[in-house]
C-alpha cells in the first residue's frame, strides 16, 4: 500500500467558545488534547463542525494557531477552506499557512456555481498560490454540484488535490472515484452513518465529525472494515445509529456541543444562526450518551 499523507481517523471537531462569543482557548487545548489522546490520525479544525463560516477571520486563525500548538506535531491538522468563492479561499487558505496548518480542506465554489470545467479552473488557480497539500471537500448539499469522478481524478493528475473527504451519499460515485485515483490518493469517508461503506468502497479513513467524541471506536471499526471483518463492521457502526440520529437531526452542530458538555467538557454554544436544541432532542442525545457511557464506548472526561 502507498505511503499516504493522510489516512486513519481524522475528527472535524467543534470550535470551543464562550458564552460571549469568543475563542475558550483553555476549552480548545483540552479537545485537542482528548482526541489525540483517544487515537486521532490527525484532526480538522474550522470545518462546518467547527462553525468556520460564523467566525471572523481573527477568530479563525487564533482557533488554527491553538490547535497546532496544541497537537505540538503529533497529528497533521487540516484547516477547513469553506468560504463561497475565489478571493475569499485564497485569503483564508494564506492565514491558514501562516499559522501552521499542514494541509487544506477546500470545497468547491458554491455562490458562482460552477460546471466540471468551472471547478477545474477554480482549483488550477487556488493550489499553486496556497502551497499546501489540498483534500477536495466533496459535498454536494452544501456546493450545490456534484463533481464528476473524473473531474476529482483530473485533479490528483494534476496534482490540484492530494485526496478528497467523500460527504456524499452516492455510493456509486465513490465506487467510481476509486477506480480511477492512484494508491497515493487520500480517499477519506465523510459520512458517518456510511462510513464501513465507505471504507469497503476504498476509503482509507474518514474526517468524521462523530469521530470527535470516540476516535479510537472508529479507528477499531475501520480496522474491522479493512480485514474483512465486515459484519463486526457494521454492527458496530450500527450501535452508534442512535447517536450519529441524535447529532445531526437538529441544530447542527448545537448538539456535538452539548455531548462533550455531557461527557464533562462543556465547549460553549453555537453562534447563530443555529440555536439550541428541543427538549426532545436533548433528551434523546442524553439517551444516547448515556448508552455508550454504560456499554464502555464512551467515557466521561474528568
């Protein structure tokens, strides 16, 4: 197998804040900490977990610069490039690099939309002025296009992308995807509930946002998906359906924030737009915490 860059489990995680809105800088250090102790392969910050589109520019490189001296090179961190077009994704992707990020997740652009031609020339123009190895942020909801298997492969040949995060529902596509990539390319899983999937597909690990509470559960689950053990692979994946249910049916990412607060590590609330949670959903999320407390999977932080 190719050496790669990235591979393992790698958490988007949320932005710890205080209730004024500002950085917890104290609150960031300790999740770092905690899912590069529980196993992560690396961890990316400012992704739509982390809230990177609410926060100001200052905000997002001080969230970076916390990060990387907190992981002190033990993990590679790759900064989430989000925003909606050209000039905005190269002045972010530029702070980025200046406060230490080792690689860059970009998402296509999602105000001008662009063809398969559009996001080839987008790229052709972003990667030679960022200088960081690029993961092409595959997410159709949130891009408003799906980029063509050969387009993404176009862009490895060019050496545009050094991978790409699979938030996408179409098996098939990343079926296809992966016929036509090298074994260098970091083809990564992006959808949680389909992560096994995924994997069996040819991803050889996942930027998972439920990966920020138990990394090392999903790091035994992909070991069960790569040795054929496929059934084990689902099951366990499947025992964290209520979960995966309870953080991303309402209020996202309210409710990532609310299961670190329930295993003792409160991180602060999200900004708006986002609000919180339904009686009803946190009841649920709380069920679900406390399943996976008691069955081992989960632990409480002291």
């Amino acid at each position: 197998m190719a050496d790669l860059m990235f591979r393992g489990l790698i958490p988007a995680f949320p932005t710890p804040l205080k209730a004024d809105g500002s950085i917890d800088e104290n609150g960031l250090e300790r999740i770092v900490a905690y899912q590069i102790e529980k196993g992560a392969s690396g961890l990316v910050p400012l992704g739509g977990t982390g809230e990177a589109t609410a926060l100001t520019a200052a905000a997002r490189k001080r969230v970076l610069e916390v990060t990387v001296s907190a992981a002190a090179k033990r993990v590679p961190i790759i900064a989430g490039v989000l925003d909606p077009g050209f000039g905005g994704a190269l002045d972010t992707g530029r702070l980025y690099r200046e406060a230490g990020a080792d690689g860059l997740m970009v998402i296509p652009p999602y105000y001008t939309r662009a063809d398969q031609e559009g996001v080839l020339r987008y790229f052709r123009a972003l990667a030679p002025e960022l200088k960081l190895p690029i993961i092409f942020y595959d997410n159709p909801y949130r891009a408003h296009i799906v980029t063509a298997p050969a387009t993404i492969a176009r862009m490895e040949e060019e050496r545009l992308i050094v991978g790409m995060k699979a938030s996408n529902t179409d098996l098939y596509h990343l079926d296809q995807l992966s016929k036509l990539v090298s074994d260098r390319f970091c083809l990564l899983g992006g959808q949680d509930t389909l992560f096994v999937q995924q994997v069996i597909l040819g991803a050889k690990g996942g930027i998972l946002t439920s990966a920020s509470l138990l990394p090392d559960y999903w790091a035994n689950v992909q070991m069960l998906a790569e040795t054929g053990r496929v059934s084990e692979a689902l099951a366990a994946q499947g025992r964290l359906n209520p979960l995966m249910d309870a953080l991303f049916s309402e209020q996202f990412p309210e409710a990532v924030r609310r299961a670190f607060a329930m295993l003792g590590l409160p991180i602060g609330r999200s900004l708006p737009p986002v609000g919180e949670l339904s009686l009803a959903g946190e009841a649920r999320l709380q069920d679900a915490v406390n399943a996976l407390v008691a069955a081992g999977a989960l632990q409480t932080i002291s």
